[in-house]
C-alpha cells in the first residue's frame, strides 16, 4: 500500500495518477488525512498526560518519603485519573490506527507515468507483435476435440471427481504438461532465477501482503477450518518470503522462480471464453518473482518481459504484447505487460502471461526492507531502511499455452511437437 508519509506530502499527485486507474480517490486521502490528524492530536494529548502521570508519581514517592501522607494521597487520587485517562487515550489511539490502516489498504497503487488511460481490456496499447501465424485446415478443431480425439484431456472425468474447471491430464496430455512445466523451470534457472517449492496454502499475513486479501478474498479458496488459502499464484507464497526482513542493498537482485498448481475460483466466469482450457479453477504455472533495489527495477521489469518473448518464441506460437490501460491493471500493480498468443481454431488471443512491477506497494504491505551499502569511510553516515521493489511475471501458465500449443499444431497426422520440448516429451508428435 501507499505509504502515509507519501500521501500526506503528494496529495495532490495520488488523486491525479489514480485517475488513470478510473479511481475517484479524493474523498478516502481527505478521510485519510482527517484521520491522520485526531491520530497525532490524540497521540500528542495522551503524550502530555503520560508525561504528567510519571512527573505526579514521582512526587508522590517524595511526599511519602517526607511523611506527607495527605499530600500524597491527593495526588495519587489525580494520579489514578489521569492512568484512567491515558488508557482511554490508548484504546482510542489503536482504534484510529485500525480505522486509519483500513483505510489504506483500499487505496490502490499508483500507475506508472507511462500506463495509457483506457476503461478496459479494449484500450490496452499494443507494444509489439511476433510470430507467424500457421494456416489450419478448414476442419481444424478446437483443443476440447482435440483432447477427446486424442485421449489426452478429460474435462468429463475431472468434473466427475471435482467439477467443471478441474481437467484430468492423460497419457502423452500429462506427459506434454510436465514437459512445459521442466522446460520453463529450466529456462529461468539458466537465467539466474533459484527455484523453490512454497506451500500451496498461506495464511492471512502473507495474502495481505501481496495485495489478495482484504481485496480479493471471494476469488481465494478458503480452508475455514484452519483459516487458510490456496494460494491463486506462485506470486503469494514466494513474495512472503521475506515479509519483515531488512535486506542489503548488495543482496539485489534477488531473482526466484517456482512451479506450483493454482487455485481460483474464477466467481462470475461464465460463457463460451471459459470453455475447454481458457479458464479454470485449478491450473499450473511457472512464476519468476524478483525483488530489486527501486532505482533498478524498470530495467528489471525490460528484463523480465524480455525472458517471457524468449519462451514464446522458442514455442513458436504467435503472440503480442500489451501494455495494460489504466482502467485493466490489476489494483497493486504499478505497470503490467500481458502477453497474448494466439489460438487460429478458436480465432482469438489468449492471455498466457502477466509481467508486472509493483514498485514498493506490495514491499510496505510486507514490511520488506533493505538497506544501503556504504563505504567504509561513510561509517556513521548510514541511511535508514528504504522499502524494496517487487516485480513478478508469469513464465508462463500453462492451460492457454497448452490451448495454443494442440490447436496451432494439429495436422493430418497429429498434433506436432514443438522441438524444444521433444527431449522432455520423449516424443514428436500426439497421434
């Protein structure tokens, strides 16, 4: 989240930026900052009482010592006022506190001066396209008949066991599955990213601090009894890591990637874009998540991108990037890029990857922070701790690519695979 020290010196920029993200944000700063000040009233007012409290006491030891008995028993009358005073001053102090930080979380995250303004998916900003796109037959067949004309995906037999949105992967569908699931990890070890296996479920902490809960807890799964989630992304579990840490500056760029199986609930989703592959409520996918020093993190987020194209483009899958429009970013991201390929049975762009730089917002919700190396000679002169970037991307989900992958592929004979995923699959072609 912002911090307040951000809001209260930048009023006026965080009304205008939040703008771009079609958030009318003027009327919660002012509630903020109304807040903020009966907070320090209240925190100067109960100050001065304390100060008062611990001043009587100490007279009151005094007069006893002197044998001032009636003296003393006056002040401590007074004295026993003002601890009921100073309580009430604190009890009051934590409830603004609550209310002030409630507050907070429902303020969105700035975007970035290059983010386009646009009222949805429509008005994201194409940035570059590749790839060229395969020419199918006329009785080419969408992934759901392929799956079933090949035996590789049961869409009726994971409803069976679970329900719609949980498909069950067979034979060489399994086989392909892992195989893009080792490749991708491959590819980010070999670009310097550690891979980790995190839980699958986390708790309130570590959904608060990326940005899923308070805002987005209908689309969790919950497990009530022991108040847990499955996590909706590699993302939650990975960020959390160093949730309350102080890092060093020379410990950038902390560079991590993990394969986990994703849960959502995906509310609301209804009608032919949910069919098949397209969306589902459990699914695989490969993250790579950095945290960077914030003078570093818009070369990172170019970097990042740039690791996504490569994979796409190895796949050769047609594809284009966009950058997302004020009114599409997600509520934590600073910039995002999508990416997009494109499936020529079904005739339309699918969503497969998400690079997003969210600057220091999910880092204050995590009380992520590091501080600056200086020379030895500056001793005496260290800075305090500064809040850390963090960025994450798909690298990439797997049900779109795997859309892509059959549909773009199928010939006569199969459906061909790509070659970079041959020495995985152990095959070359789904027959």
């Amino acid at each position: 989240m912002l911090t307040l020290k951000f809001i209260q010196e930048n009023k006026d920029l965080v009304i205008e930026r939040l703008n771009i993200k079609n958030f009318q944000a003027e009327d919660l700063i002012n509630q903020i900052l109304d807040l903020d000040q009966k907070r320090r009233s209240t925190q100067n007012s109960m100050d001065k009482n304390q100060a008062e409290l611990n001043k009587i006491s100490k007279e009151i030891g005094m007069l006893f010592k002197g044998g001032k008995v009636n003296e003393a028993n006056v002040l401590k009358a007074k004295n026993t006022e003002l601890k009921d005073l100073v309580k009430s001053q604190n009890d009051e102090l934590a409830s603004i506190e609550k209310e002030l930080n409630d507050l907070l979380v429902q303020i969105p995250n700035l975007p970035h001066e290059s983010v386009p303004n646009g009222k949805g998916e429509d008005d994201n900003v194409e940035v570059k396209a590749g790839g060229e796109m395969p020419v199918l037959s006329e009785n080419a067949l969408a992934h759901w008949d392929l799956a079933k004309k090949y035996r590789i995906i049961d869409f009726e037999l994971g409803n069976k066991l679970t329900g719609s949105g949980f498909p069950v992967y067979k034979g060489k569908g399994a086989k392909l599955q892992r195989a893009l699931i080792s490749y991708f990890l491959d590819k980010a070890i070999e670009a310097g990213y550690m891979e980790v296996m995190p839980p699958l479920m986390v708790n309130e902490d570590s959904g608060f601090g990326t940005g899923q809960l308070p805002d987005k807890e209908g689309q969790m799964y919950h497990v009530t009894a022991d108040n847990l989630y499955l996590i909706p992304t590699a993302e939650v579990p990975v960020t959390n890591i160093f949730r309350g840490d102080i890092l060093s500056s020379k410990d950038f760029p902390i560079k991590m990637t993990a394969y986990t199986p994703c849960f959502r609930r995906e509310a609301g989703s209804y009608g032919k874009d949910v069919r098949g592959l397209n969306r589902l409520h459990q699914f695989d996918k490969v993250e790579i998540v950095q945290f960077q020093h914030p003078e570093k993190s818009y070369d990172t987020l170019d970097e990042m991108v740039n690791h996504v194209e490569g994979l796409v483009q190895s796949l050769n899958l047609p594809y284009r990037i966009l950058k997302l429009c004020g009114g599409d970013i997600s509520f934590t991201s600073a910039l995002t890029y999508d990416f997009e390929v494109f499936s020529v049975a079904q005739k339309k762009w699918l969503e497969v990857s998400s690079v997003s730089n969210f600057e220091s917002y999910q880092a204050n919700r995590l009380r992520l922070r590091y501080k600056e190396e200086v020379p030895a000679s500056s001793a005496g002169r260290e800075k305090k701790p500064q809040l850390a970037h963090t960025l994450n991307g798909s690298a990439l989900a797997l049900p779109r690519i795997l859309a892509a992958l059959l549909e773009n592929n199928q010939t006569e004979e199969g459906i061909v695979i790509p070659e970079i995923l041959r020495k995985y699959t152990g095959f070359d072609i789904i027959d």
